[in-house]
C-alpha cells in the first residue's frame, strides 16, 4: 500500500511539474524510447493510419523519434517526409505548407536537439499540423529539464521524456497523452 501510494504521488508531481491537467495522463515507461515506441505502436495498431497518410519528423530527430516512424510507415505504408536542416543549425521551416497537409496524420518533432542544441519553434509546428489535424508528438527529453513546460498549453497530442536527463535514475521515461 505505501509502494503503491508513493507511486502514484510520483504521478501527481509530475503532471504538476509539467501543467498536466489530469494526473490520467502521465503514462510512466521505461525511457522516452518506450514512450515514442509506445505511441507508434498505438496510433498504427488503431487503424488511423493508412497508405494515404503521411508522417512528418525531421533531420535533426535522435534516433529512438525516427525509427518508431519508419516501422510504422512501413507496416502501413505511409508516407515518411522530413524537415530539413539549415546550415546554420536551425529546422528550415520555408517548405511547411507543403509538408504539412491534409494527408499529414503525425508530426513528430524534438523540442530541443540533442546534438544541436536547436530549440524548436513548436508554436509554429503545432499550429500548422493542427490546421491539418495531425496528431502532434513531441520528444522533449532535452526540453523538460531545461526550460518551463506546460503541456496544457503547449498543444501537442503526446509529450515523451527521459528521467536520467533530469538528474533522475535510468529506467524511467514519460509519455504524457492529452486526456480525449
């Protein structure tokens, strides 16, 4: 029972911690990895995609927010497209209307590039694949511990994060799922 309920209090800290509105929605898992492949997994087993849908993620993705992608673009035959990468480290967002349309049913973007350092403009990304009604996924491992996160707020579908980028032990991830 004190296990038990030590858990779940984890739970209430960290749907504060990230303006969670509903504790329901923090899903814990093993890493951030677990949480994308957990999305993926779901999203393709539902039959919402199909080989008329396309699926958005960009150059700059680690590896655990691109390969969950290509196996589901694979095993549905979906469409994979990709943002580019400026010289200057930066998403080249000059093509994002033809990225991101009516056939658009995922994005799925990092919020901070572990290799660059490149802070997405989510705002823009999320508005547009909104427009579009994509479901959004961001990998915020690197956003999380960095700066202020407010998933109520931000308008994303799924937010996935690591524990150990936050000083946490490994072994534990994230998946935050608006609630509907």
């Amino acid at each position: 029972a004190e296990a038990s309920t030590a858990f779940e209090l984890g739970r209430d800290k960290v749907a504060a911690f990230i303006g969670a509105p509903n504790r329901d929605e923090v899903v814990f898992t093993k890493n951030a990895s677990e949480a994308l492949n957990l999305v993926a997994r779901a999203v393709g087993d539902s039959g919402r995609i199909g080989q008329d849908h396309e699926i958005v993620i960009t150059e700059m993705e680690h590896h655990s927010n691109i390969v969950p992608w290509q196996q589901l673009s694979q095993r549905t035959g979906a469409q994979l497209r990709w943002f580019g990468v400026t010289d200057e480290g930066r998403l080249d967002l000059d093509n994002i209307d033809q990225l991101i349309t009516e056939q658009t049913a995922i994005v799925s973007v990092t919020w901070v590039s572990n290799m660059l350092g490149t802070i997405n403009p989510l705002d823009t990304i999320i508005a547009k694949a909104n427009s579009v009604g994509a479901l959004v996924v961001v990998d915020a491992s690197q956003a999380v511990p960095q700066l202020p996160v407010d998933v109520a707020k931000l308008g994303a579908d799924f937010v996935a994060f690591t524990g150990h980028k936050m000083v946490g032990p490994t072994g534990i991830g994230v998946l935050w799922g608006r609630y509907d």
